[in-house]
C-alpha cells in the first residue's frame, strides 16, 4: 500500500496538510495554556497557535510558486472545511443518544459542543485574515519582483495575523463580561495583544520552513514544466 504514497503530487501532499490544519485546529483550539504574566496580568495563549508554523508555511509556498489564485483556493478549502465541521457538530450534539453512551454523552457535548457565536467568529477570521495574507504576499511579491521571501513572508503573516485575532476576539468575546465601548476596547486589547504577540514569533519561526516549503514545490513544477516541453517538442 505505502508505496503508491510516491504518486501523490507535492501539492496534494501542502492541500492534505493544510486541511489537517484547519481540522485541528477547530478541534483542540479550545485548549488555553499559561504564557506568563505582565503587571499584574495573567496571560494565556490556545495549543492551536502551535499549528501556524505549518499553516503559513502551507499558504506562503503555494503563492509563492503557483500564485495567488492557487493560495485563495487553499484558504476557501479550509474555509469550506470550517462551516462542514461546524455543521457536523452541531448535527452530532443534537442527536440522541443511546442508553450505553449515557456516562459519556455530557462530555461529549463539553468537547464538540460550540456555540454558533464561536463558530461563525472562527470562520469569518479564517476567511478574512487568510486571503488579506494570501493579498499582501502577492502585492509584496510583484512590489519586490520576486526578491525577500523573508520579509514578504513576515510582514504578511503578522498583518494577517493581527485580523484574524482583532476579528476573532471581537465577535466572539464583544460584551461578553463587560458592558460599554471604552471597557469592551480595553478587555479586547489585553485579550487580542498576546494573541498576535505569540503569532508574531511563529511566524518568525515558520520563516525557514517557508524557504523548505518553496523548494519542494519548485522542484515539482519545474520537472512538470520540463515534462510537458518535451511532449509539446516530441509532437512538433
């Protein structure tokens, strides 16, 4: 069986990945560890963020190599995926249960029950921070003709990074424990602020892997271009 894993395109192998992502970054996000402390406030960051690495590696290398289009076609994937799973949750949560699956039904509905207030928070940051990454990539590419990955991988991801948390945080967690505006912005900000803080060095984390991800696709691509030369010379 394992070796027919040869015949899957590089790109299939980034689509697999990146759904992979998505999918569990849905699932296990809920879970908060401690990131420390700073005058006085206690600050906390959710498992997921170990997944951006992978994600902006995903999306940078695809633009990179196969361009904007192909990178948008990613994020409306994970997007799509997104509203499914929520979809399915509530589906699963909503049904009956049988006798036997009495002593784990609370829990069941603890871990996948989620509120549509939290679901639709999570699919319009997904969608809106990763085509404004997938945007600002290109604009930046075309900017520097091609040159500093690095630097259009970064400055890409932390802008995109900083939506998808002020989105997120927003509807999600708006009037939640406080009332008025100036509460609410100040609630807001001690929520949203580490959040991107911790995106931000993933994201410098991820900048060699970014530079990998390039390099495997590139090689595919070029061997395929080569491929379809010589046919097209082969018939001429």
């Amino acid at each position: 069986m394992f070796h027919k894993f040869g015949k899957f395109k590089k790109i299939d192998v980034f689509v697999a990945l990146y759904i992979f992502g998505v999918v569990a970054a849905a699932l296990m996000g809920a879970k908060v560890m401690p990131l420390g402390s700073l005058f006085g406030l206690n600050f906390n960051i959710s498992v997921a963020l170990f997944l951006l690495p992978l994600m902006f590696t995903l999306t940078d290398a695809v633009n990179e190599i196969y361009g904007r289009k192909r990178a948008e076609q990613l994020v409306w994937l994970g997007v799509g995926v997104q509203i499914l799973l929520v979809l399915f949750i509530w589906l699963a949560t909503s049904l009956p249960h049988a006798a036997r699956f009495e002593p784990l039904n609370d829990s069941y509905n603890a871990v996948f029950g989620i509120s549509v207030r939290f679901a639709v928070a999570s699919v319009m940051a997904f969608a809106v921070s990763g085509i404004f990454d997938v945007l600002i990539f290109s604009r930046l590419k075309k900017a520097s003709k091609g040159k500093f990955v690095w630097l259009r991988s970064n400055v890409s991801n932390v802008a995109s990074a900083l939506i998808d948390t002020v989105v997120f945080m927003t509807v999600a967690y708006y009037g939640f424990f406080v009332e008025g505006f100036s509460a609410n912005a100040l609630w807001l900000a001690g929520l949203i602020l580490p959040y991107w803080t911790a995106k931000c060095v993933m994201s410098a984390i991820s900048t060699p892997l970014v530079y990998a991800g390039i390099r495997y696709l590139r090689k595919e691509k070029t061997d395929v271009s080569q491929s379809n030369q010589n046919v097209f010379s082969a018939g001429e």
